[in-house]
C-alpha cells in the first residue's frame, strides 16, 4: 500500500541516508499500474485519491479474480469486490484460504475485514423505505465501514408511513450525510432532504411493480426532486453511494 505517509516516509528515509534510492525507484515503478494481461491494477490510485481500487467482481472469472486478490494483497491494499456471486467467492476461498475474505450474501462483497472498528469516523445515515432495498443498503454500510467511516441504519420508513421516519429525528440531525435508498415512486429522498440540513445522497433500486421500469420510475423522481441538496447514482449502485458519502464524511470530518 503507498500512500502519501509512506511516500514521505521513504523520501526522509533516503535523505537520512537510511535507504538506497536504488530501492526507492523500485518501489516507485509499479506505481502507475500493475499489467495482469487481462486487468491493470491502478496502484496508484490510493496517493492520488486517498482510497485505493475496488474491483467489480460481475464478469470476471474465478481466475481472473483470485489473480487480482493475490496481487492486491501482495501490495498490502485494502481487498473489496463488489457484486461478487457465492461461487466466485468460493473459487477464491478454496485458492487463498489464509487470506481471512469474510463474504456479505445480502450485499453480495467479499473483503478483507478490518483490524478495529474504534478509527471509524463521523456518522453516515443509511436510511431505506422498505426491506426489499435491504441488500443496496448493505452494499452501502459495510463500503462505507471499510473505507473508514461510521454508518448508522434506519430501515423501513418509507413514505407510507412517515411517523417511523419523524421518530428518528434526533439520528437524522446527527448525521452528517445521509443515504436514501428506495424504490416503487422513490419519493423518500425528497421528504428526507426537506428535513434536513445535511447533504443527502439518493439510490433508486429496482424494487417495484411493472409501471416501475426496473428502477427508472424512482431514478426520475429523484432526478426531479424539488428538494435542494439531493445527489443522485444510479440504479442499485450501493458502493456508489457509499462511496461518496464516505468522501463526503471524511472531509467535514476533518475540517
């Protein structure tokens, strides 16, 4: 893993003399990316950015997959798949099985848990109108527990029933970003950031009747939304979600 602490730390390093500048550039080379043939690990992802890559797991092989979780934790990088189906997750369990991967069947991840819960930071709210957006909500929270940041949950309050969502007003107040995840009309994002003033990122899920299009009836209302302070993913796209509310966290986090 090379981040901007170790890189200042190696250039001390070679300054007080206590490393070779041959070894340096060793290090230094496979930054750019990492050439497997069939993938090009972006290994410099995580000093540019501050997180390094995650790998969708739909449409890859077992092999292809167990070849970047080898690599990844060879470069000691944080290992996420996402959208990972329970024989590919095997397939790399039975070819690496000291690696410890733990898998989420709601979520559909496999990861590499982390040592401590105690350094997660701020407070993200994941907020669902019903249990069917049960595994994007999961998809959001653990992506959002393993990049570093606190995720709180708040299930089944959709717009049929606002009094369960009003009962958690202090939990909406103290987060700083909130999640709306739903589907059918996809009207709870809107109610949500009428309450609040923090940002509020929507997912439209693909939960609903015919007249719902897979996802596209709650997508437009949430593109539409006359409620300011709304950002929009697409369809299903938990980690998505998750991942811009943990940027999103992590910079009032340290402000």
């Amino acid at each position: 893993m090379v981040d901007e602490r170790r890189l200042r730390r190696w250039l001390r390093e070679v300054q007080a003399g206590r490393l070779a500048p041959g070894a340096l550039l060793r290090e230094l080379k496979r930054l750019p990316f990492e050439n497997l043939g069939f993938a090009r690990l972006d290994t410099h992802r995580r000093l540019r950015r501050g997180l390094p890559e995650i790998i969708f797991g739909h449409g890859k092989s077992p092999q292809q997959l167990i070849a970047i979780v080898r690599r990844l934790t060879h470069a000691r990088e944080l290992v996420l798949l996402t959208r990972l189906e329970p024989p590919a997750f095997e397939a790399i369990q039975e070819a690496l099985p000291r690696l410890g991967l733990r898998y989420d069947p709601l979520a559909r991840l496999a990861y590499h848990p982390p040592r401590s819960r105690r350094s997660l930071r701020g407070c993200v709210l994941i907020v669902t109108g019903g249990t069917s957006d049960l595994p994007i909500a999961q998809e959001a929270a653990v992506t959002l527990e393993l990049l570093g940041s606190r995720a709180a949950r708040l299930y089944d309050v959709g717009v049929a029933g606002l009094h369960r969502l009003l009962a958690q007003w202090p939990l909406l107040r103290r987060a700083r970003v909130i999640v709306v995840i739903a589907g059918m009309e996809g009207a709870l994002a809107s109610v949500v950031a009428g309450l609040v003033g923090c940002p509020v990122i929507a997912v439209p899920t693909s939960v609903g009747y015919g007249a719902h299009f897979q996802g596209i009836a709650p997508l437009l209302t949430m593109l539409n939304s006359c409620a300011p302070g709304i950002g929009v993913v697409n369809i299903d796209n938990g980690f998505g979600a998750g991942y811009l509310a943990h940027l999103i966290n992590q910079r009032g986090a340290t402000e």
